[in-house]
C-alpha cells in the first residue's frame, strides 16, 4: 500500500530534523537526557497531542504541525498555537507560550519566534539546530527585538540619497520585512551606503 501524504510528510520532516541534529523518540519512551535536541513524537498537551515538541537541554521550547504534502501552511499556524499556549505544567518547558512554532509539510516549512514584537510565521529551508536555538533562548531580545533600537544614524560625510537609501532599509527591517531593494544611480554611493548600515547593525 502506498504511503498517506501524511505519513509522507512525516517521513521527510523526521528526516530533515535529523539532518539538523534532532534525535526523534516517540512519547512512550522519551528520554531527556539523550541528546541536547529532541523531537518527540505524539506529545499530549492540554489541547491535544502535538505532532512533535521540541526539547533544547532538557526543557521544551517548540512544537511542530506536520501536514499532508501540498498543505497551504498559510493558515496552519493557530494549530500549533494551540499546543504551544497550553503545556502540561509538570513537564519543563522555557515559559509559555513555548518560544518557537514550525508548520511543516516536509517539502515546506514556516517558522516563527513567539517572543518577537509581532510574530508571524515566514518560510525557512528547513528546522533549526538545536544548538542554534539554545544560544537564541540564551540571548535576551530576538533580532526582531533588536531591529526595533536601530543605533540613530550618523549622517555626516553622507549624501541625501544615500541617507534615505539607509532609513528606508531600516525601515524595512523595523516592520520585519523579509526582501528589501536599494536602488540607486551609477556613482550615487551605493558601497558607501552599506558600508554605513553593515558599520551599525553588526552592533545589534
């Protein structure tokens, strides 16, 4: 019998979560102490079981919404919400809601950080690795956070267009943008312009 979409899509992200160094266990034989990352499987929370809940060092800090391939992720984010706002008090967890959510299909994957000023889903390549998270739970504001206290910029020595090229990226950046675009003239300064923003946001 050939496999579900489902079972399909569930085979493609165990993969991708072990290529990203997540060991997977089921629930009924999870072990904390196995591995720094874990997926675990079939995770029963007080609004169901999670298709899988991610544990950094000991702790719960995801969950994961697997669909069926050819799923619109667009709308499946309230799903993992779900299970990421109400988890079972005696298993330890980072706070709630747990800080990281993915929708996932296998073939694509959303993700967002729950700490951000405002969080929304956006497509990544694929999960995170463990370790990436636990420096990211370590650090006290997401970029997102930090995006939003842009050092003001030093205007001296910089031309009209290239001050408004820079405050327009940052703009972007402010309202989490995911694609921006500077367009600017043939000797207009463009190197000089993201000399300057690269010069302020390897500060943040």
């Amino acid at each position: 019998m050939s496999p579900t979409p489902e079972q399909q899509a569930r085979k493609h992200i165990d993969e991708l979560l072990i290529d990203s160094g997540w060991q997977i266990q089921d629930f009924n034989e999870f072990n904390l102490s196995a591995s720094l990352g874990l997926a675990i499987r079939e995770f029963p929370t007080e609004t169901g079981h999670a298709d899988y809940v991610l544990f950094v060092d000991k702790t719960a800090v995801g969950a994961i919404e697997a669909k069926p391939i050819g799923t619109t992720l667009g709308g499946v984010a309230e799903q993992t919400a779900k299970y990421i706002k109400k988890f079972p008090k005696e298993i330890p967890h980072i706070g709630l809601p747990l800080y990281f959510a993915y929708e996932s299909t296998g073939i694509e994957t959303y993700f967002r950080d729950e700490r951000d000023p405002e969080p929304r889903s956006r497509r990544v390549f694929s999960f995170h690795k463990p370790q990436t998270l636990y420096e990211w739970i370590n650090e006290k504001d997401t970029l997102r956070t930090r995006l939003q206290n842009i050092p003001e910029l030093d205007v001296a020595g910089l031309w009209p267009c290239q001050i408004e090229a820079i405050e327009g990226l940052e703009k972007s950046f402010k309202r989490a943008k995911p694609r921006a675009l500077i367009q600017m003239a043939t000797g207009s300064g463009k190197t000089l312009s993201l000399q300057t923003l690269n010069g302020k946001e390897v500060t943040l």
